[in-house]
C-alpha cells in the first residue's frame, strides 16, 4: 500500500472474498421475485441492480472493459452504465453473470497473490493508485460486504448475514487505503495537528491521520482522538448515514475531529 500502511493480507482477503460470494449466492437465491425487484437501500437501484453492480465489477477486474472505470472522472458515475444496460437482463442471466464473474475474480486474486504483480499500482478513477492485489481483493470484499448487509438486507427487512474478524479486517484495509488517498488529496485544515481514528471490535485498529494520509500510530501526539465501533463504519463512513448518528465519541480538539468526520465518504 505505502510505507505508511500495513502490508495488504492478500490470503486473508481471497478467504473473505470467498465468503462473501457465498454469502451472496445464499442470500439471493432465498428471494422471491418480488424481493428480487424492490427497491435497495441504494439511491435508484433495485436489488437486482445492486447485484448487476457488483457483477459487472468482478468482470471489471479481468476484461478490458475496466480501463474504462480505471480511467474514469468520477467511479459512480462510470458504475451506472453497466447497471443500466443490465436492466433488461433476467434474474436468471444476471445470477449466471454474477457466479461467473465473482468465480473468475476470486481466482485472479488467487493466481495475483502469488505473483510480483501483487504490488503493482493501478488507478481506480478519482481514488487514485492502489496495489493490484489489493485493489481486486479490496474493492469487491468491500462491495459485497457493505451492499449486502447495508443496501440489500435492510432494505428487506431481512436480517444482514453476519460478518467476522477477517472479513472485517479486510473490508477496513480498503476502507482505509481509499481514505489515505482521500484525505492526502484533500487534507481537510489542521491535520497538521493529526488525528487518531480507533475501530474497535472485529477487524478494528488505530489509525493516525494527517495531511498527507493515514498511517500506523507512531511516537508525537495527536489533537484529537475518535473513536467507534468498527462494525459501524462502512454506513457512516460511506454517508450512508451520519457519523453523528453512531456511538462515535471524540477526545481532544473537537472541532478538528468534527471537520475530519464531516468529510470522510468512502466510494
């Protein structure tokens, strides 16, 4: 990722990627075609978009069809053309996409991991650079994650499908690698000072951020400090929802922490 950032757990993210596919697999062959087109949590999306979406990112990873996204203005706008020329698509054609995709991604992961190709940079539109490896892994356990247990199963009134420590730890890695390109490209004022962001639960950690990004706690001091549960993070930290919403509590100067907060959107 950088020296600033741990290395990524590229088998710990193949494991999660493989869980989370099956989540999925499971989840969606349970709905009824009725569920299958009600509206998700998603701004204008079904749930049959939400999973054409991720469909369409899997494949994204090994066509050329993702220079497209890779070089795109803007990542959620390049994300709409896909879902909208699945639309027409039958369930049973965008579930065959989806098995498909996801199984080919996963072994891309898997024959990346093992490879020097783990670390080389590639561009995901605004977000910026991220490490091969970790951009395949990364992107599609955060997708399937945060869309299924925060667009998909609320919007249902289904119980979300529960999550565990590597999962989570593999969701936050992105999270928090988008959120140091993020932050370095847009330093909010006064992260001179430093903040520190502590998730604590499964997969959680202490991160201190600046104006040039997040990096592990080192010696100094920080102005502020905040923390949450981690499990809350990818809604509030995606503006699913407001941070202020959460149990997040913050020390020191609070203004700093307010402003930082009020910035932070993982996409």
């Amino acid at each position: 990722m950088t020296d600033r950032l741990p290395t990524p757990n590229l088998s710990n993210m193949l494991t999660s990627l493989r869980a989370e596919r099956s989540e999925m697999l499971a989840f969606t062959s349970a709905l009824t075609d009725e569920e299958w087109n009600a509206p998700s949590a998603a701004p204008s999306w079904r749930i049959a978009d939400v999973v054409s979406h991720i469909a369409a990112t899997a494949r994204n990873m090994y066509t050329p069809g993702g220079m497209v996204v890779s070089f795109a203005k803007s990542l959620e706008d390049a994300n709409e053309g896909p879902v909208e020329k699945r639309r027409i698509w039958s369930r049973t054609k965008v579930m065959a996409e989806y098995e498909r995709t996801s199984r080919r991604a996963s072994t891309l992961l898997a024959v990346i991991s093992r490879s020097p190709m783990r670390v080389v940079r590639a561009p995901l539109a605004e977000l910026g650079r991220f490490p091969l490896g970790l951009l395949i892994g990364g992107a599609l356990v955060f997708d399937h994650h945060t869309h299924l247990r925060h667009d998909i199963a609320p919007a249902l009134g289904l119980p979300a499908p529960a999550t565990d420590t590597v999962r989570m730890h593999s969701v936050l890695t992105w999270m928090t690698a988008v959120l140091n390109n993020q932050v370095a490209q847009h330093p909010v004022a006064g992260l001179h000072s430093r903040v520190s962001l502590t998730l604590t639960g499964p997969g959680g950690g202490e991160w201190w951020i600046d104006e040039s990004g997040l990096r592990t706690p080192t010696t100094g001091t920080v102005a502020a400090r905040i923390t949450a549960p981690a499990l809350s993070f990818p809604d509030w930290g995606t503006q699913r929802s407001s941070w202020s919403d959460h149990d997040v509590t913050i020390t020191g100067d609070s203004e700093l922490a307010c402003r930082f907060l009020d910035s932070v959107n993982v996409i």
